[in-house]
C-alpha cells in the first residue's frame, strides 16, 4: 500500500481559545494513540491533511512529531458543517507484525457480457473494508466484470484476494448489470 509522510507539531491541552487560534492559522489539532503508545496530541497544516482526505486512494501514514516517527492510519475525522474545513483528526497507531483494518478503493476492469447484450452497468461501493498485515495490503482491489452477465450482480462476499480478508458486510454490492428496455425489446425480437 501507498505511504505518505506528514510532519506534525506536538501541542499541549489548552484553551478553547488556543485551539481556534490554531485553526484560524492554517492548523488542524490532532491525536494519534493506540498500538501500545500513550496519546500524542500534535498539529497538522491544514494542507498537508488535504493531501491525506481529499483523495480516492487509501495510505498509511508515517508521521514524523517532534522528531519521533511512527506508522499509522487515518482512523477518524471531524468536518466543519459548512465549510470544507477539517476541525480534529485521529490517527491510529499500527505496526508492521499486526493486522490493520482499512479502506481500499476498489477498480472495475473489463467489458461486461450483459452490457455487450444492452445492459445498464450500475456501480456500488467505491471502497471495501479489508483486514491484513501492511505490507500485504493493496493499493486498490482490482474486480474483472468480464463474465458478469445481465441481472448478475457482484457482492463483497464473491471476493476472494491473497493476503487479506474483506470485512465489510458480504452483501455490500460492487456492481451489478441491471436489464434495461432495450435488451428486454431486443430478448422478445429474438423469440
């Protein structure tokens, strides 16, 4: 899977006032914990975070704070109701021996069958949510809709890939080829 780097600035519990002082300066409050580690609270550029949420594809994330690395994954965050403004991020602490559960996007491949006949090929999710070791982690999971004929469809549960196991729920739609009138007026001009 991809990494990222960001470059954090440790903060201290403060004032409400401290914290929008922050934000109004181009900073995000942060907090990374878990994997063992006692809670770091740090800053983020507002920027750099974009880099990070702002993008289909899914990273791990090597943080550097205070001269400190870890490795870690966007676990949680807080959006500004109106504005496109990121208010608090959470950052989960991994290691590269432990499984980590994380989003990945998903990528369509090949020419439908039922398209080909005058199907309607209808998406459904953009990411699942799989399970593995960080180094066997995949960019993206790569589903080949080749054989998927009319009224077929692909669930979460019909994936299978080598090193990780889904975890979203198997009745999770991928996608599916749906009829249209056209292919039904084309399956009665047949008969």
């Amino acid at each position: 899977m991809k990494h990222i780097s960001l470059n954090g600035v440790a903060r201290s519990l403060g004032k409400k006032s401290d914290v929008k002082n922050l934000r109004k300066n181009g900073g995000v409050p942060c907090n990374l914990y878990g994997n063992g580690i006692e809670n770091v609270n740090f800053t983020l550029q507002a920027a750099d975070l974009k880099l990070l949420t702002h993008t289909p594809n899914s990273y791990l994330v090597d943080l550097t704070i205070e001269g400190k690395s870890y490795l870690a994954v966007l676990h949680d965050i807080q959006f500004h109701p109106i504005a496109d403004q990121a208010l608090h991020a959470d950052f989960l602490a991994i290691s590269e021996d432990k499984n980590v559960t994380i989003n990945v996007p998903i990528e369509i491949t090949g020419n439908s069958e039922g398209v080909r006949v005058g199907g309607k090929f209808v998406p459904g999710a953009r990411k699942l949510k799989v399970c593995g070791l960080p180094a066997a982690l995949p960019d993206v999971l790569t589903v080949d809709i080749t054989s998927l004929g009319l009224g077929q469809q692909i669930n979460a549960g019909d994936l299978k890939f080598d090193g990780i196991t889904i975890v979203s729920p198997k009745v999770t739609m991928v996608c599916a080829v749906k009829h249209t009138r056209a292919a039904a007026a084309a399956a009665t001009e047949a008969q």
